[in-house]
C-alpha cells in the first residue's frame, strides 16, 4: 500500500509539474494572440499612413492606432512569428487544445491527490488497528503537500 501512495505521489507530481507547464504556454500564446489581433486590426491604419499625402496629419489623427501597430509588430517580430504567414485562428486554436490539455491534467492531478489521501488514510487505519507505530508513516497532511 505504501509503494501505491508513492507511484501515485509521483504521477500526480508530474501531472502538476505538466500543468504549471502549459500554463505558462496558454499564458504565452494568449499575449501572441491578443498582439496579433492588434496587428490585424490597426494594419490598415499603417497602410493609410505609408500612403497618405499628408502623414503628419494623417499621423495626428490616427496616432493611437498607428503606435499600436508599431508595438504589436515589435513583439510579434521578438516571439519569432512570421507576419506574412500570420494566422490567429490556427493560434486560437491551439490555445483552446492547450486548455484543454490542461483541464485533462488538472483532473488528473487532483484525482491522483484524492486517492492518494485515500489510501493513506486506509493505511492509517490499518495500522492503527495492528497496533503498529504509526510515527513510520508520514502524516496525510504532509503527503499531500508534497504532491
């Protein structure tokens, strides 16, 4: 019993290390997305600056808009994403697999933390009842904050 609380001691370790692991990616993905939607949509305001007969005034009225841009294809350009080819529903998608992945590793996680109480709650019992010591085992609270 105790060699079952430690195998699942360690697969629920390493489903909340799997977890904190694609929650830094959706974190990552989520800045590119929400960089590049603003690129999409401010676009056009470059576009019409490059092109506008005046840009200085075309500058002052659009200047929220065109910085923007600026930004948003500053950070796009640093995360390596290549603006041609940019496709933000592909990364949309990926990012709700990526949520997805993680609500399975989530309940995953917190199943193996539920019967890892369990057991050792039953071991407890167990040992209480044959009269053991139960100083050699580790205290359920404890156990559980080392998942």
């Amino acid at each position: 019993m105790e060699h079952e609380i430690t195998v699942k001691t360690e697969a629920g370790k390493s489903a909340k290390q799997s977890v904190v692991e694609l929650e830094h990616r959706i974190k990552d993905l989520a800045e590119i997305i929400k960089y590049a939607e603003q690129y999409r949509a401010n676009r056009s305001y470059h576009i019409g600056y490059k092109k506008a007969k005046n840009p200085d005034a075309y500058f002052r009225r659009y200047e929220s808009q065109i910085i923007l841009y600026g930004g948003a294809r500053r950070m796009l350009e640093q995360a390596g994403i290549n603006l041609k080819s940019l496709n933000i529903d592909k990364l949309k998608s990926e990012y709700q697999e990526l949520t997805q992945q993680k609500d399975e590793l989530t309940s995953t996680y917190k199943t193996y933390e539920k019967e890892v109480r369990e057991l050792s709650r039953k071991l407890d019992n167990l040992n209480q009842y044959l009269g053991r010591d139960t100083q050699n085992t580790q205290d359920p609270k404890n156990r559980q904050q080392t998942l």
